[in-house]
C-alpha cells in the first residue's frame, strides 16, 4: 500500500494541527494482539451509512425525520408538496436549511427566498416563518443561536407579495417551539394572521442571505460558530493518498452528487446522492474517487447519536479492496 500523510485536524481551524506520514496498510489495520490477560481496547461497530432518496416519492406530510443529535444540534431531513400546517418560530436556536432537490418558497417576517438546488440559508432564532415545497427535499440543521455566516452570500430574501402565485392569506396557525430540549417540544401554539406576519418585512431591515454550493476544489465552510461547521466539499476526483483526521470533533457527510468511496478505521462505505453517513471524533478517513463529486460536510465538537435507521455498513477494509481501488 506504502506510505500516506495523515492530516491532524481541529474544528476551529483552517490550518492542520500536524502533518503525519504513515504507513497505509498498518493505519488501516486492526491492533496487534495484546499479551496480557484483560482487554485493552473497546469494539467499534463499523460505519453506518442512512439513505433518503433526493427523487420525491409522493406521500402524505409527515414530519422531518431527525437524523443526528446531540445537545446542540439536531440534523433532520424532510421532503414536501405544498405548504406545511402551520408557522414555526424558534426559540433557542437557528435554522439552517440546504435544499437538496426540487423548488421550496421560504417566506419569513425577512423575506421571501426562492429556493433551488445546492443552496443554503439561515433562519435567526425567533423569526416567524413557513415554506411552500413543489416536489422538494431538504435537510435542516438547528444548533444554538447566534451561528456565524463566514462565506459570501449569492442573494438575499426579498420582500415579494404575493410570496407564491395563488397565495391568498387564510386562518392560520403558528407554533413555537424549543429544539435543545427534545424534539422539537412546542412551547404554545395559536392561530395568527399571516398577512400581518408577512407584512413585517416592511419594517424589518434585516435580510436573509442565500448561499451557493462550492465552486472550487475543496471545502467551502459557509457557517461557523466554536462548536459547530457546516460546509460543501467539491473533489474533483481522489486517490486516497491523503487521510484526515478531526481531533476534537464528529463529522457528518452527506453526499450531493456523484460517487465515491470512503475508506476509513472504521470500514468502507460506498457514497452515492442521498447517503449520509457519520465519521466518529478521532478517526482518520479519506475519499476515493474517478469523477467529480461533490458532499456537505458538518463537525460537531460533541458525539453524535445516529436516531434514524441505517440502510448500510462499511465493510472491513483489505489490502486487496485498496488495491482495486487504485487500479
């Protein structure tokens, strides 16, 4: 296999903590077999990969299904057609929307965003807000307020009535809720005039920024606060020979478009659009792959607990799996 550079990596920084060589096949091996009469070390399950797929599949509305959490953040997924039933407003946290596929009108008390493919935003806390989906898919991401915007935005929201043609203001009702505390608990609910909640975007001078997919190699973080990173990775294409390893901090992947192998301690899985899949603090990985791709990449400073169903495991790795993989 030969010899491979191992980057040591921390979550608050775009510079490595260290640069380490190693040798491949021992990094990827498992431990040599101890002497003594105890165990030394605990079990790990192998990887686990959750796939949703980025076609809409037509159902009744059903609530986002939580994907990841911890204390302080929550990563859910949800597909729509047509309005949700009621306005949401967060009270400890923001929300951070990346629209996978299809159309999705966000209309806020900041404005309305048209939402496409491959694009971010970023709900503040206590902002009132719904969504108008075509046939769309999404995932959200809540964790504590305030949460930093470190890219350059594309656009902003945009005060626009009505916010989607046929809109026509009817009873309505709008929940508050809290995130940190449970799944999503509702701390009141009760009905609202939406052209009134709408209408604040007159005199509000705040306005939501939309941010864009990656357009060069490499990683392109978009929000940042000290415990948290959310970002895209565009790889034009890999070959393994360069491994990463996050000191202080999970990190979740989810893959946008393209295929590509993750090979990691933990096993390796194949990625391909719809995948999710968590990298546990502390262990080393990299990617192979023949085509461009393109993944979100999220870290979190705390262990995050997988609450959806996995679809797939990373299979051991040998030295024969590497070898096709580089052939």
């Amino acid at each position: 296999m030969g010899t491979v550079t191992e980057v040591l990596a921390l979550i608050g920084s775009d510079e490595p903590l260290g640069v380490v060589e190693r040798d491949e096949e021992l990094l990827l091996a498992p431990p040599h077999a101890g002497h003594l009469p105890v165990k030394l070390w605990s079990d790990h399950e192998p990887l686990q990969v959750v796939h949703y797929p980025q076609e809409y599949v037509e159902e009744a509305f059903a609530a986002p299904r939580s994907v990841y959490e911890n204390a302080g953040l929550r990563v859910e997924w949800q597909k729509m057609e047509g309005r949700q039933p009621f306005y949401h407003r967060n009270c400890d946290v923001d929300e951070i929307g990346y629209q996978i596929a299809g159309e999705r009108t966000l209309m806020t008390e900041l404005g309305v965003v048209e939402h496409r493919p491959g694009e971010f935003s970023r709900i503040p806390r206590g902002i009132g807000h719904d969504n108008y989906g075509r046939r769309e898919s999404h995932l959200l991401f809540y964790t504590p307020a305030p949460v930093a915007e470190v890219a350059e935005a594309a656009r902003t929201s945009e005060a626009v009535s009505p916010p989607f043609p046929g809109w026509v203001a009817k009873p309505a009702n709008e929940a508050v809720t809290r995130f940190m505390e449970g799944t999503g608990l509702d701390v009141v609910v009760f009905p609202v005039d939406e052209q009134r909640l709408l209408d604040r975007v007159h005199v509000e001078t705040e306005r939501m920024r939309v941010f864009t997919k990656a357009a060069t190699p490499g990683v392109t973080w978009v929000y940042a606060t000290a415990s948290f990173r959310l970002g895209s990775v565009l790889l034009p294409s890999s070959d393994g020979r360069e491994y990463r390893r996050t000191l202080d901090a999970d990190e979740v992947q989810y893959q946008v478009s393209g295929r590509r192998t993750l090979v990691s301690q933990r096993g390796v899985a194949e990625l391909g659009p719809g995948d999710l899949v968590r990298i546990p603090m502390g262990v080393a990985h990299t990617s192979f792959g023949t085509e461009p791709s393109e993944h979100l990449s999220l870290l979190a400073d705390r262990e995050l607990v997988q609450v959806a169903k996995s679809t797939g495991t990373a299979e051991p790795c040998t030295p024969e799996l590497l070898a096709g993989l580089r052939a």
